[in-house]
C-alpha cells in the first residue's frame, strides 16, 4: 500500500483528499495543529477504509512545524508516495490594514513550507524513481489581488517550475487551482459568504477526484472545473489594469483580501 502525507488534513479540501485517498487504499500521514481532531480523523478513516492513518501535529507557521514534517518526508524506511501541501489560510483587510507580521505569517505557510516540503518529498521519491506532489493554490493567483493571490501564484510558477526540472525523473508535480470551496476557510479568516452566487461554489470531493485525474494523466497546472477554466480564459484577455480594477471590487465582495 501507499502512502499520502496531507497537510491542513482535518477540514476543507485537505479532509477531501483524506477520505478519497482511504477510500482508494492508501495509507496516510495526517497533518494539521489540532491534535485531538486529528486523531478523531484517523480513526474515522482507519474504522472506515482498513488503512492505516499516521497522526502528525505541526504549525507550519513556525520553523518547528515544518521541519518536523519535512523529517517525515525524509523518511526512506517508512517512504511518502504522495505530497498533498493544502494547509493555507487568509487573513481579512486590504494591504497595510493587515499586519506585516500576520502577512508573513502566510507567506511562511504558502510559501516557504510548500518550497521546503516538496523539496524534502521530491528528493526521497526522485530516488525511487516515483511519487507526486499536488501543491494546494488558487484561481487567485491569475488575478492582481494582494498578498494571499501573491503567495498562491508563487506556488503556481514554483510548482510548475520544479515540474519540468524534474522531468524524466518520475516524480510527478501539479498546482491545483481551486475556486470558491465550501470550507471553512472564509468563517477563520471571518470572511462573510451569503453574497457569494450559488453557481460560484464548489464541492470539495468532486473537486478532488478532479485534481486526482490530472494528476494522473500528469498534467502541472489543474483548474478542476469548467466554470472556473472559462472564467480563467476570459481573465487572459482582459487588460491587466482592467483586471485588477475588476478583482479589486470583487475580492473585497467575495475573496481574500
């Protein structure tokens, strides 16, 4: 059997991830900071599917956390097949409304734990001569639209980067690209959602059996939704003034600020 290693495990598109990949029969490493609902996701999953699900507490917002899960990457005698980085957060404001501090402290989970994990995984399954990396981003990263699209359009270049240096090797890597999820990342970021359409929402396990699909057929770049891909395409041919005149007004609608 495999095994998948899913930060942010306990909520949103990481719990996804988790209940698709135990339902497929893969082993997992579950990483998240609640240790309690952490262990209640493994013995859910464990009870459920028959597969063993490994508890790991880690903040990757701190140096800590993250070396403790990069450790475990490292790990040849008990190897990680899959890489899921998802955990991610937003905080709520435009720029200089929010903290520099509390703006690094995103950076350092989007960003820097994403560079050190996925190097930490890729180099024990580049050994192997296999394994997978899916860095968790945002259709936000095509939009002018402050800190949080930023960081997730640094995963989307770095991702797709590290891809194509890594061609040949086995290794397969792919930024996904999700739209609006029903998760509970806008309620932390104490974002409102009522104004949101309908048609905009998307569901976190189909999502994932999207991604998983693309990944498969070794795409680097997933946006796992047509609504979204359109709407991607026709961001292409806007202006960039334009563009980030329009996601400024709606992000302050609708998204991470």
């Amino acid at each position: 059997m495999t095994t998948a290693l899913i930060t942010g495990s306990t909520a949103g598109i990481g719990a996804a991830f988790a209940r698709r990949l135990a339902a497929d029969g893969h082993n997992l490493v579950l990483v998240a900071r609640d240790t309690k609902r952490l262990r209640e996701q493994a013995t859910e999953l464990h009870d459920r599917h028959g597969i063993e699900a490994e508890v790991l507490t880690a903040d990757l917002a701190e140096d800590k956390g993250i070396d403790t899960v990069a450790d475990r990457l490292r790990d040849r005698k008990s190897p990680v097949d899959l890489l899921v980085n998802n955990a991610g957060f937003a905080n709520k404001g435009r720029f200089l409304e929010v903290s520099v501090a509390d703006e690094l402290r995103m950076l350092k989970v989007h960003c820097e734990a994403v560079l050190r994990l996925t190097a930490a995984a890729t180099e024990a399954m580049r050994e192997r001569g296999r394994g997978g990396v899916v860095n968790v981003a945002s259709v936000a990263a095509f939009v002018p639209r402050g800190t949080y699209g930023a960081s997730k359009a640094w995963v989307v270049q770095f991702t797709q980067g590290a891809a194509r240096d890594l061609g040949g090797s086995g290794v397969r890597l792919m930024a996904l690209c999700p739209g609006f999820v029903r998760t509970e990342f806008h309620e932390r970021a104490g974002m409102g959602t009522d104004n949101i359409p309908g048609w905009m929402w998307l569901d976190a396990d189909k999502l994932v059996a999207a991604a998983l699909q693309d990944l498969a057929r070794g795409k680097t770049l997933s946006i796992p939704d047509p609504r979204y891909k359109a709407l991607m395409g026709a961001a292409k041919l806007v202006p960039r003034g334009m563009l980030g005149a329009v996601s400024s007004r709606t992000g302050r609608k609708y998204g991470p600020q």
